[in-house]
C-alpha cells in the first residue's frame, strides 16, 4: 500500500524532535531522558509498523526548505556533541544511570540523523552546505567520509573496488574493520588524484578533516577534561559504527556484473537495498530510499523515490532493525539468505537498467 508523499514538516518533527528532548535531558534528567531514549530505540520502528508507507515525491518538485532543515540538524549536530560530554563526564549532576540514557539516546541521533544530514549536505553543490556537512563527519572523527564517500564509494559501489560494499557471507565487525581502513587510504588517494589534475592546490581535504577533529578533542577537554575527550570519542566510534552498519546493510551482498568490454555495469536500482517504513525513512531523511540516491544523486531527499520491489532489493524490516540484526553474523545472514538469492539471479528486463 502506498500513500501520498511525505510532506517537509514530518521530516523535521521526526528528527529535531529528540534535540530539545535530549536537551532537557542533560539539564535535569529523569523522564526527559527516558523519552529521548524511548523515541529512538523503540518508538521509531512501532510507528513503522502501524501506519503505511509513502511514495516518494514526483521529480523536479522544489524543496527550499529542505537545506534549511539539513543545516538545522548540522548545527543540532555540532551543539549536542558537546552538551552530551558535559552531561555525562562532566558536573551535571546526573545520576549514573542517566548518563548512560544520555549517551545512548545521543549516540543513536548522531548515528541516524545527523549522519544522514552530513550525508545529504556534503552531496550538495554550495560550497558551505558541503564544509558543513565535512564538519559533522569532523566533528565525529570521521571527516575522510566526506571525500571517500562521494570519490570512492559512489564510484565503486557493488564492486571489489569499493572497501563501503560488504560481501556475501562477510561478517559486519570484519567489513568494519576493512572500510573504514580503505575509505580513509582510498579517499586520501582521491583527493590527491583531484589535487595532481588541478592547477590550484590549496589545502588537502584531509588536513581540514584531521584539524576539525583535533578542534572537537580540545573542545572536549575544555568542557569535561580528559573524561570528555573519552566520552567525545565513544560518541563518536558509536555514530561511526551506525554508519558503517548503515553500509554494510545497504550493499550486501550486491554485486555489479561485468560486461564484455570489462567495464562495470551502470550504477543501478538493483544495487542498493531498500526499506519501505515510512517513520524511520522520516526521521533518517530518506536515507533507506538507498537506490534512488545512488542513480540519482543530486536528488533532493524529499523527492527520493522508492522503486518497486521487483525493480530494487527490499529489506523486510526497517533499517534500524536490519543493521541491529546484523551485529548478529550467523542472524544475519540466516535472515537476509532467501532475499539475497533472488539479486544474485540475471536481472530480466524489467530489472534491467542498463536498456
């Protein structure tokens, strides 16, 4: 069942929702907390279940307020970082079961909304929405995605070229372990191929990345001291971890097939996996409409599209739920086997995009 699209608001209740939830949170605690945790780790995937999905937006439709909500996010973003250091090593006067809400419930917005903003903004041709974006990925330690997402990942994707595509039957904590290590080697490597053909060199990327990063250590240890460096870092390996999950799940197993000349395939629909729960797509601005962004990468993420389940892989679960079954490898894959099967067949010509 499909219904009308989406309209910007809910996008923004969805994800600005839990910043003044989480900031009430960090200031006295008790119940604010409990509901900003509750909200994503719980109520996000009930809602999926209760109300039906929604098509994406017809092509060409403006939306001039969707970088507006994706700055919003950015700079919701760069402000809870350092609040939740504060309210969990510093003198917040939280107890200790609070701070354990607060780091939780602020790792799982970082990892599944701010991620998604950066990831939008750094897609985005202005100059200074892509800076910003490059600083939320800074910000968590993880400034190369910046560059090896869009130079290396886009490029490559559903191929052994690309380190952010997991293969069938590999376990998440080893494709972890193998993309972050070659999106960092591989990006630097595009960037400096970009830098080489360039008669204006500037700064590499990666010095801004590395100085962005050092900034929010500093600004760490100035709020909390050397704990909130320590804090600062599990927030951000934990936001890192969800976006690699993010990742892992939306790749699997998918492969582009090789044609006679040896070139690879087109990028298409049926190299990305899907999900079609209208909350979680909400709150994650789109980002499980995986395929539509892959061919079209400029789209706006109100206007994303979801293809029909004969044309593009469609996960049965909401995306949060796939990637928590995929931190259980033997789960996993058990799981997703009979979905994988159907993908690892020639595509007949309905499927077929390269016509």
């Amino acid at each position: 069942m499909t219904g009308r699209p989406l309209p910007l608001a809910s996008f923004a209740l969805a994800a600005l929702l839990p910043l003044p939830l989480l900031a009430l949170g960090a200031l006295v605690g008790g119940i604010w907390l409990w509901a900003a945790f509750l909200y994503m780790a719980i109520l996000t995937v009930m809602l999926d279940q209760l109300i039906p999905l929604t098509a994406g937006s017809a092509e060409g439709e403006e939306f001039p307020a969707a970088d507006l909500l994706l700055v919003s996010v950015a700079i919701g973003a760069l402000t809870a970082l350092p609040v939740a250091t504060w309210a969990i090593a510093g003198e917040s006067g939280l107890a200790a079961g609070e701070r354990v809400l607060v780091f939780f419930a602020t790792g799982l917005w970082l990892g599944q909304v701010a991620h998604p903003a950066a990831h939008e903004l750094i897609h985005r041709p202005r100059r200074q929405l892509f800076r910003l974006g490059a600083a939320v990925y800074s910000a968590l330690l993880f400034g190369h995605h910046a560059s090896a997402h869009r130079l290396v990942h886009h490029r490559h994707v559903a191929s052994a070229l690309d380190p952010n595509t997991a293969r069938a039957g590999e376990s998440f904590y080893r494709f972890a372990l193998r993309a972050w290590h070659g999106s960092f080697v591989q990006g630097y490597q595009a960037e400096a191929e970009l830098r080489a053909r360039s008669p204006w060199k500037g700064l590499h990327p990666y010095a801004g990345y590395l100085a962005g990063s050092a900034l929010a250590l500093a600004t760490a240890l100035l709020v909390a001291g050397p704990a909130g460096v320590l804090v600062w870092v599990l927030l951000s390996l934990h936001a890192q971890m969800q976006i690699l999950l993010s990742d892992y799940v939306q790749h699997y197993g998918l492969t582009r097939s090789q044609r006679a000349d040896g070139r690879l395939e087109p990028v298409g629909p049926r190299h990305s996996w899907n999900t079609a729960h209208w909350f979680t797509s909400a709150l994650m601005l789109n980002a499980p409409r995986h395929s539509d962004h892959h061919t079209s990468p400029g789209r706006p993420f109100p206007a994303l599209r979801l293809p029909p389940p004969e044309e593009a892989p469609r996960l049965p679960w909401p995306l949060p739920v796939a990637c928590t079954l995929a931190l259980m490898p033997r789960l996993w894959r058990r799981a997703i086997r009979p979905h994988l099967v159907r993908w690892h067949r020639p595509p007949t010509p309905a499927q077929d995009t390269r016509a």
